[in-house]
C-alpha cells in the first residue's frame, strides 16, 4: 500500500514536472521582439544607408545580417501620429492621433492614445509576453495614456520630446546651439512616478541601454517585447562624454554613434542570455530629419524633404530588420511600412487579433523568411486630417504641396496634380503625370475609394488641460 501511494505521487510529481518543463520550452519557443525607434534620424543618418561619415558598424552588420529595407514608410512625418501607428497598426486618423494645429501632444495636453486601442503590447500580453517601453512615449503623459496601460509591465523614459518644458529665460540660440540639460525641465519616469527633474539626457541614451540590457536578462526565460524608442538625435542634442567629439559629423554625429554603441550592447545582451537565435530586431525612425536645424538635424540622403513633410524625406526612414536563422538576409526594395509591425509580428507570436477594428498593415513574415514579394502595394500619406499623396506600387501622386523644409508648414492644394516614378526616381524630381494619365486616374480612384470608407477619430490632440484657479 505505502509502494503505491509512494509510486502515485512520483508520477504525479513527474507529470507536474512534465507539463512545467512543457510550458517552458514553449514559451522559449515563442520569439523576442525588439523595437529600436529613433526620434528624427534622416534616410541617409546610417553608414549602412549611404552616409559618408557617420560610423554606425553595430546597425549596419544587423544590415548584412539581416534585411535593409530601402523603401519603409512611416504613417506620419511627425512624432505622435507616427508612434500611434507603429504601436497600433492604423493610420493616425482612425485613432483619433491627428490634427491640423497641434500636430503633436504638448505638457498640457488633455489627450493621449485612447484606452480601447490595441497596442502590440496589449495583444502580445494577452499570448504570455513580458513587455517593456523604454525611453520616449509622446502619446499621451497623463496616467490614463502612459504605457503601462497600454499593455506595457513597464516604463522608463521621458513621456514626451525632449525639447518641452524648455525654461522660459533660456534663448533659441543658448537652448539648441550650446544645450544644457537644466534648459529643459522634462520629466523622467519610471512607470507612472517621476523619478528625475529635470532628466539628466547627457546620459539618457546610455541608461535606456542599461535598461533595455536589464530587461533582456531578467526576461531570458519568457517571451518578452521590448519598445526603446530613443529620445535622440530630436533636438537639443546630447552625446555622453566618450561619444561627444568623437564623430567626424560632429555633435549630430556623436548622438547617432551612441545610439548605434547602444544597439551593440543590445545584441551583445541577447547573445550572452543564448537569445540572439530566438529573438526580431528592428531599427527604423519615427519620421524623417528636422531641416531648419541645419547641422543640429540630420539628412534624408538623396530624398526630397524632410520632418513635417508627406515628401519622401519626411516619411521614408531607415530600417533594418535582424533575427539569425528568421530573417532571410537581403535587402528589400518593395514597400513595407511601420504600420505592417503589429499584424506581422502579432501572427509570429502565436497572438490572438481582435478583428473588430480596421488595421491598415500586412503581416511581413513571408517576406522576413524570403518567400514571398511584400503584400504592401498601396501606401497613404496624410497631413493632419489632409490625403497628401498616395502611393501605388512605383508612383506617388500628390494632391497638395508644402515647404519641403517642413515648418514652417505651407499646405496648398495642386491644381495641377504631380507624379512620381519613386523606382527611378527616389529624389522626385521628375513630373510624369502628362505622360502618365492612365496612371493618375488609377490612383485617383484609389484615393476616392480609401476616402469614402475612412471613419476619422476624434482628435486627441487639440485637447488642452484647463487649468482651474480658486
């Protein structure tokens, strides 16, 4: 009798064991994923992408070893909009992340990010991930909007750009040609506390890394996503003392060769916990170069414009996407976009999608393992609430005009509408809508039938904090 109850419990305790040993192994079956988001770093800021000074060997092996895609959109040429789309999957307009005034949330925003949206965090949450947003937010400061509830476990980082909050005595010229931190009275956080005021952003890049490096060891034994969207290289600049002059580029130099050090302490800590073969990496900006702050910004290469503008320097960033053994190395010319992020890398973790909402991305994951061409034909170009341009497959046709520099903004609508062959012509230089009508009315149709079933959102941004005197 005391053999069978002593055999009972040994299977018992060996089928417990078991499923535990189970779980493990498939949740370590379950891939990483690491978003790296720079805040207004241009086409052409990476070695890898054609600059001739700036030295970023860390972005440019995950180049070779992974994919480059040379023709990657974001969903808006400024800060907010943009983060909306990557963490959502849909255009700023349907989550109510737009405006034609405040094209930006501010200190004294009443807005944010709405609760009922789904983030890659929340869904991935839902499949068993640990998640973490490390660094800037701009969707919303108030607790109600902050990452951590928007699926996030955790946050650190500063909630908006690091030029707000700028002290009312400090001058243009003292705040971004000689910067000091002390200039900017920006918060940073950990969860919903401030823990520095204002943030000390000499070295604000190296404690992201150190944090991101933190997250990856204390997560190696789940799946985990990690969001770093880097302060940097926004304006004011800041380089840690090691980096600062070391860029033939100068000081813009130095910030984008501290972010690139930052990414080889990440992939250094991916290899170190054995994650390097289980885990998608992947490097992209969240709009294009800030031009009116001549060599404080930075280049969008052979684009045309920059931030603030629907051009292709405003809204093609540079992007790398890395995962040994996952990621087929290339380099991918065809159109991907930020937006495409959340269905493909919701379908690589095995992540229920709720289908109660229109998402405008394409699951990549074909592309990624090198069997099939990029779904994404078709791309969409807003300006606040405006259709600025639209893609379809190699042309781009614009309905409005701007400053290329991007600010100040002058939107005026085309009478005469301009085409673009971005194959042949990345730098659009070249007008073919007379040569081409058949192709501007296909694209025109296109953009009628993409108008009449967009339901716009509230805005969010036009919300102001009323300040209540007794």
């Amino acid at each position: 009798m005391y053999k069978s109850i002593y055999y009972l419990k040994l299977i018992v305790a060996l089928f417990f064991s078991a499923t535990q040993l189970f779980a493990q192994n498939q949740n370590k079956s379950k891939p990483n994923f690491i978003i790296i988001f720079t805040d207004d770093q241009g086409y052409g800021d990476l070695g890898s992408f054609g600059h001739p000074t700036i030295k970023t060997p860390n972005i440019d092996q995950m180049a070779v070893e992974g994919q480059k895609w040379t023709s990657f959109y974001v969903a808006a040429n400024v800060c907010t909009p943009s983060r909306s789309a990557i963490l959502t999957g849909r255009l700023p307009v349907r989550t109510g992340m737009y405006s034609n005034t405040r094209r930006v949330l501010f200190p004294d925003s009443d807005g944010g990010l709405p609760a009922y949206e789904n983030t890659i965090a929340k869904l991935l949450k839902g499949a068993g991930y640990s998640t973490a947003a490390i660094g800037k937010w701009h969707l919303g400061h108030l607790p109600q909007y902050l990452p951590t509830s928007h699926g996030f476990d955790s946050y650190f980082g500063i909630p908006y750009s690091n030029d707000m909050d700028r002290i009312n005595d400090v001058t243009a010229k003292e705040a971004f040609g000689d910067p000091k931190f002390e200039y900017f009275n920006v918060p940073l956080m950990r969860n919903t506390e401030i823990i520095e005021r204002p943030a000390d952003q000499n070295t604000i890049t190296k404690r992201y890394a150190e944090e991101a490096v933190q997250f990856i060891s204390a997560n190696k034994e789940k799946p985990f996503f990690l969001y770093l969207a880097h302060s940097l290289p926004h304006v004011p600049l800041f380089a840690l003392g090691d980096f600062k002059g070391k860029s033939e580029r100068g000081l813009y130099g130095d910030v984008i060769e501290e972010i690139d050090w930052s990414v080889g302490e990440i992939l250094g800590a991916l290899k170190d916990n054995g994650l390097d073969k289980n885990t998608y990496v992947i490097f992209t900006s969240d709009n294009g170069p800030w031009l009116v702050y001549n060599e404080q910004g930075g280049s969008a290469g052979s684009l045309f414009g920059g931030k603030g503008t629907s051009y292709e320097g405003g809204v093609r960033v540079p992007t790398v996407i890395w995962g040994p053994g996952n990621v087929k190395p290339g380099v991918i010319s065809k159109m991907g976009s930020t937006l495409d992020l959340l269905p493909t890398i919701t379908k690589l973790a095995g992540a229920e999608t709720p289908q109660d909402r229109v998402y405008d991305g394409f699951d990549l994951g074909p592309v990624l393992r090198g069997e099939k061409a990029t779904p994404r034909d078709e791309m969409f170009y807003y300006h606040g609430d405006r259709l600025f341009a639209v893609r379809k497959g190699d042309f781009k046709l614009y309905f409005y005009s701007n400053n290329p520099a991007g600010y100040p903004a002058k939107i005026e609508k085309l009478e005469k509408l301009t085409l673009y062959n971005l194959g042949h012509d990345p730098s659009e230089r070249f007008d073919l809508a007379d040569q081409h009508p058949e192709i501007v009315e296909e694209i025109m149709e296109i953009a009628k039938k993409h108008a009449a079933e967009m339901v716009f959102g509230e805005t969010q941004l036009e919300k102001r904090i009323v300040s209540v005197t007794q």
